[in-house]
C-alpha cells in the first residue's frame, strides 16, 4: 500500500511540475513588432500580453493541442492551434490591421471554434459595446442585438425573447451554468447583473442538442469577466449615472494572476427611482435597487484546469400598480414589491489527457424569491435550489473527425414557505445524453448530433385555506389555492445537422437544420388562479405533452476589408405549442382560461450590412432589419398570431472614431435611428401597437490627463424625449409608456 501512496505524490508532484512553454513575437504586416497585444489561452483562463518588443511567453501548458488567441484593437484576431505541443515551443505571429469585429472563439457551441470556422451562426457582443450603447440594464443591451428583444415591465424587469420565443423556451446560462430562477413567471427577471461579465453569445434557434430542455428558442450565453495576465494585479473602478432615474450605478473590483494561479473580484450596486415619461410623469413604483457580488478562483497546470466562481445578487424592486400615481424620487420600492435573492456557484474542470480531454461543469443556484403585498411579511416565498452537472468528453481526433460524448442533468427543489401558492412544492429531475461529430475539409465543415433526454416532475397536493384567496402581484390570484398532486415524465429524442463552406472566397454560407423539445413547466401543468393584469382565470393542464420543434436557418455572410453583409433566414415549426384559450365559462366575474396545446409556426430573420468606406477609416455605417411572424395552426382548422411576437425593427447608425491630440485616444461618436414598426399582427387577446422612432446619441473615449487615464462615455437616448409603448412592454394594457429621454454618463479608472 506504501508503495501505491508514494508512486500516487511522485506522479502528482511530477505533473505539477510539468512545464510546457510557447513564446515568440507578434508583428504588424510591415514587420515591425506590436506591443501591448492580447495571447490568451480560454480553456486555461489564462493569458499575457506582448512587451516593447512584440515579445510574450506563457508557461504551463497541457499536452496535446492549445489554442491561442491574438487580438489587438484594430487588427484582425489570430487564433493559432498548436498539435502535439512540446517542452519548448516558438510560435510567431503576423497579425493584420481591420476595421471589422474580431473573430471571437464561440464557446457556447459544441467544439469552441472561431466564428468563421463555426457551422451555425452565432451572435457575439461584449459587455462593453453594448453598455456604450447606454442602456440601464442587462437585457435593455441585448435587446439591441438583431433577433433578439424584451418583454418589460418598466426599467427593472426584462426578460429576453429570440426570435419571438421566451420565458421557458429561452435557455440562460452564466459562468457555465444553465440559470434556474423562476423564469416562468412574466414578472420574474434575469436576476444577472453585467458587472463582472465579459461577453455575451447569442444562439437563435434549437438547441437542446447541447441543452437539454427548455432551449427550444435559444440560448444566451454569458461568458463571465477575464482574470488577470499572467503575474500582474489589476484594479478598477466604474460609476455611471442616469438622468431620467436619477439612477447610479458603481461596481469596483480587482484581480491578480500568478503563472499557476489566478482570483477576482467585483461588488457593484446600481440604485434607480422611477422612470420618467415624455411629460415628466413618473411611473409610480417602478424603482428599484441591486447588489451584486462575482468572486473567483482558479488554478492551472500542464495537467488540468479548474474555476471556482460564486455570484450573489440581491434585488429589492417595485411592482407598477397606480401607473401615474404618486410622484416621488424616493429609490426605495413601496408594496407592492419584490425581493429575490440569487446564489450561483459555478466549479468548471478541464482534464488533459496525451490526445483528449474531459470537460465537467458543476452548478449549484439557490434562488429565493418573496412578494410583498402590504407589510415586510412576505404572502409569496418560493425556494428553489438546483444542482447542475454537464460532462463533455472530447475524444482523441481521428482524420478530419472531432468528436464529442457527454452527460447532463439537473436535480430542482420548489418550496413554498409563504401564506400563498403560485406553483406547487415539486422535484424536478433532468437527464440527458448526447453525440456530436464535427468534420472539416478545407473550408467545408459538416456537424451531426443526437440526444436523448428525460425530465420526471413530481408535485405535492395543496389544500385551499381562507388565506390563500389572494392576487400575487405575479400575475396570478390562487382562488382556494388547490393543487392536485402530479408524477409526469417526459422523454425527448433530439438531432441536429449543419454544413458550413465558402462559396467564394469573401462568400461564406451556413445552413442548420435541428430539433428541440421543451417539457411542460409546473404553471402550465397546475395553474389554478386569476392572472391579475388580464383578470383571467387560469387553470392547468396536467395532460400536457411536450413541445417539440424543428427548425431551418440559412446564414450568408459577404466581407472584405470595407464591406460586411449578412442575412438570416429562418422557419420554425413546434409540435403541440402551449397556450391559453377561453373556456366560455366564469369564475367571480372572470372569465376562465385553460392551457391548451396546438402546433405553430415562426419565420423570419435578419439582414444587415455594414459599410467602411476608403479612404475614410474613420467612418463606419451600419443597418439591420429583423422580422418575425409567428402563428398557431389549430387543429380545429383555425388561425391566429401567436402572442408577444415582436414588432418588425429597422435600425441605423453612423459612427466615427478619432483621436484628438494627446488627450483622447480611441474616440467614438455614433447616432442611431432605431425605427420600430406597427405590429398588427396580434394573438386574438392583444391589441395592435403603433410604430415610433427613438433617435440615440453617443461620444465616449479614453481620456488622458498627465498620468491620469480614465474611460468615459455619454449617451442620449431617446434623445427627442418621444412618448412610445412598446409591444412587448407589460404596461401596455394600462397605457402606460416606456421611458423618456435618458442622458447617461458612465467614468471608468483603471487604479
């Protein structure tokens, strides 16, 4: 046994001490060396940047095959693979100036490729190009991303829609963990904050392939903040403010990497009073106030990789009843409100085999969410922990073959400990299985997929009390507060299959078809109540079957070095889509709505182009159009709109970029004109929405000021302070408009 034990330390300290190094230069096409440029290794969360001489280095690497990003503001990103890396290894770079995006690894998609390498299209933005745009929140930012909108209440709550799928069929995943968080509910956000987030990757269509359930619309994949460069600290801190809400937001973190081991650090609170319309009205109650903390820990070696992350967010917000009622500044929500507190802990493990590797990802989120109606003694308090596991094998590469197995599954608790009952107490356990093979020949590329998943939901029974016969400012009012108690199992075959080539060389074309399935969820299974914005009563199907969808995307995409285009096409078809449908009957005055199931139909896409005329570098113009229409295909040879289907949008924007002298480096200055449509395309329960027109202003740079160095940014949006509503907006029904003017002005320093 002795022998075994020192055998299993001399194997351990060998490993650890296993040095795998690459170094070289990085120069520009004039040969001239580039300093300050970005190496970055992703699956290591670990990077260096380049010295005065285009020099680098990084050490402790793993054996088999490393990726390496080079990307340097205005040049083309370089993503280099070395195969069979060595003791020692030289790998210089040549990196080209561009005015375009840089081609970013896609990490939410099956084997990390870079976009052009990537057989379905992908959306990517930073953090910091959407919050340049100066929107409040997280969701109002990805709002502006083509296909992609929101259903709001006020400014506090969004929740985001793909291509006129949401709630439910809109997966969410953060630091690698899918986000569970009541996302049913119409009145429950995001409950993420973008401090402490690097990026954000946009997938419109199935992809339950890589998900599981309930990414049946899309996935939103938020990729968390960078730590440090190797052995340096960094240290920052950022305010912005909001002149409509008279709304802050302040965020401070800090983070140091040594070659081994990395940590960080970020704490931001955003405050904000109710929102101001056109003639200076506020909406009452729609202040709100967030704390969010992000943390964490990592170690590497030439062996494995492991990431420690913890997220905590606090929101304390009020729920819109009076519309214009009380004028106040006050930034403290009056009840009707909401408190949700968020707990995500996130572990991810990478393990590097001679020629494979094995990737494990490991939540934990205990969400908690109460309602108060008149007192700080909540009617609504629902806790629901769930644990996350995702397992990915990458097996060893066989020819042009990239081949992945993997695991997934979820275990989920609801309980309920208030005097009211939105959902029943409930286990949810998720299992999956699946395949993807990726082949590539030249600048072809064709990926295939299967999985099978199984979803058991068990509830238990709820007896009314005289209590229980009360309106929940989410939208439902528990008449008895009776629920039946429920055992169902879903089961879900699912396959996808996309091909990728150049049709000339600036010329690149995709096409994906797959499938994806969404099981029931707890409200639609057991409602039992009135839905309080349309006073309807509500009531459950137990018998629901799972939706299942299949879809076709087509992607062109033209670039050169001063004109990109793209367009985007796409039909969906679902299988036994749920709804709500009149009864015919009442209860107290209401009338009486059920969950009912039919097959539907969404189509539409996107088309843009952005233009960089020579010889005027400093000059971009960009233009997208989106559109979708969706509608049910009743069995009973009926037709209708479906719900919440967003309006047609065509956006504009004109921006520049300059330096001015010594003091302000990489200066911009936009304008867009964001023109939505009429939307009367409307379910058989809406009502038709006007089209408007938003004009948004913007300026920002780095500003040099001796050795002081610091960002800033300033944004006027809606700049002609217009009164709108929007269609998916949750105050439409009372009149109520959307926000007015809005100036924001956001400092970042870098200390």
């Amino acid at each position: 046994m002795k022998k075994y034990i020192i055998a299993l330390i001399l194997g351990f300290s060998a490993m650890l001490q296993a040095q795998n190094t690459v170094s070289g230069t990085v120069t520009d096409m004039n040969k001239q060396p580039v300093s300050g440029v970005s190496v970055y290794v992703p699956e290591l969360h670990k990077g260096t940047i380049t010295d005065g001489n285009g020099k680098y280095s990084l050490a402790n690497l793993p054996d088999g095959k490393v990726k390496l990003s080079f990307s340097y503001i205005g040049f083309i990103t370089e993503n280099r693979k070395i195969e069979g890396i060595q003791k020692e290894n030289t790998l210089d770079v040549v990196i080209e100036e561009t005015v375009f995006h840089m081609n970013e690894v896609i990490v939410s998609t099956a084997f990390n490729k870079i976009q052009s390498q990537n057989v379905m299209k992908v959306e990517h933005e930073t953090i910091k190009e959407l919050q340049q745009k100066g929107t409040a929140t997280l969701v109002e930012g990805l709002a502006t991303i083509p296909g992609v909108s929101q259903v709001s209440t006020g400014t506090s709550i969004g929740k985001p829609v793909i291509r006129g799928l949401s709630g439910n069929r809109v997966l969410v995943y953060s630091q690698g963990v899918r986000i569970e968080n009541q996302q049913f509910g119409s009145e429950h956000g995001l409950g993420l904050n973008d401090s402490g987030i690097e990026s954000v990757e946009v997938i419109k269509g199935p992809a339950s392939l890589l998900y599981g359930s309930d990414a049946l619309g899309g996935v939103l994949y938020f990729n968390p903040e960078k730590f440090a460069d190797a052995n340096t600290f960094q240290a920052n801190v950022s305010q912005k403010f909001f002149s409509n809400t008279q709304g802050s937001n302040t965020s401070l973190g800090l983070k140091t990497s040594s070659d081994n081991w990395k940590f960080l650090a970020r704490g931001s609170y955003n405050t904000h009073a109710d929102y101001k319309i056109k003639d200076g009205d506020r909406v009452t109650n729609t202040r709100y106030n967030e704390t969010d903390f992000k943390t964490g820990i990592g170690y590497s070696n030439s062996k494995f990789s492991s990431v420690l992350r913890y997220n905590y967010n606090a929101l304390d917000l009020g729920i819109p009843e009076e519309g214009i009622g009380e004028q106040s500044t006050n930034k403290n929500p009056d009840f009707p409100k909401q408190g949700v507190f968020n707990h995500l802990l996130s572990l991810n493990n990478i393990v590097y085999f001679a020629k494979s590797k094995l990737d494990v990802d490991l939540g934990y989120i205990s969400n908690n969410r109460k309602e108060f109606e008149e007192s700080n003694d909540p009617s609504l308090d629902m806790d629901l922990n769930t644990f996350n596991y995702n397992a990915k094998y990458y097996l060893p590469q066989f020819g042009r073959f990239e081949t992945i197995l993997g695991v997934q599954g979820m275990h989920q608790t609801n309980t309920n400990s208030g005097e009211e009952y939105l959902i029943p107490d409930a286990t949810t356990n998720d299992f999956g299985v699946f395949g993807m093979v990726n082949y590539q020949w030249k600048s072809n590329v064709i990926q295939a997929g299967l999985r099978f998943d199984s979803r058991n939901i068990n509830s238990l029974a709820h007896e009314a009390d005289d209590h229980d016969d009360h309106a929940d400012h989410d939208g439902h009012e528990h008449h008895g507060g009776e629920f039946d108690a429920l055992n169902r199992s879903f089961n879900s075959f699912n396959a996808s299959l996309g091909y990728k080539t150049n049709l000339a060389e600036p010329l690149t074309m995709r096409v994906n078809v797959a499938t994806g399935f969404r099981a029931p969820n707890l409200a639609e299974l057991t409602s039992n109540g009135v839905h309080h914005g349309t006073n309807r009563f509500e009531v459950g199907n137990a018998n629901l079957k799972t939706e299942q969808n299949i879809q076709t995307d087509l992607n062109l995409e033209y670039s050169n070095s001063h004109f990109e285009f793209f367009v985007n096409g796409f039909y969906n078809h679902i299988n036994d889509y749920i709804y709500t449908s009149p009864t015919g009957t009442q209860i107290d005055a209401n009338d009486v709505f059920e969950y009912i199931q039919d097959d539907a139909r969404l189509y539409g896409g996107e088309i843009g182009l952005h233009f960089h005329p020579h010889p005027l570098d400093w000059l971009h113009y960009e233009t997208s159009f989106e559109s979708v229409t969706g509608k049910k295909q009743s069995r009973s040879g009926g037709s209708d709109y479906l719900p919440l289907i967003p309006a047609n949008n065509w956006n504009n924007t004109i921006r520049t970029e300059f330096d001015i002298k010594n003091w302000l480096a990489e200066g911009f200055a936009s304008i867009s004109v964001n023109t939505t449509l009429n939307q009367n395309k409307v379910s058989g329960f809406e009502t038709s929405s006007s089209g408007y027109t938003l004009v948004n202003l913007g300026f920002g740079g780095t500003v040099k000021l001796g050795e002081t160095v610091f960002d800033v940014s300033l944004n006027g949006n809606n700049l002609f302070d217009k009164s709108y509503i929007a269609h998916l907006s949750r105050l439409k029904t009372d009149g109520i408009p959307n926000i007015g003017r809005n100036i924001v002005l956001g400092v970042n320093f870098d200390l």
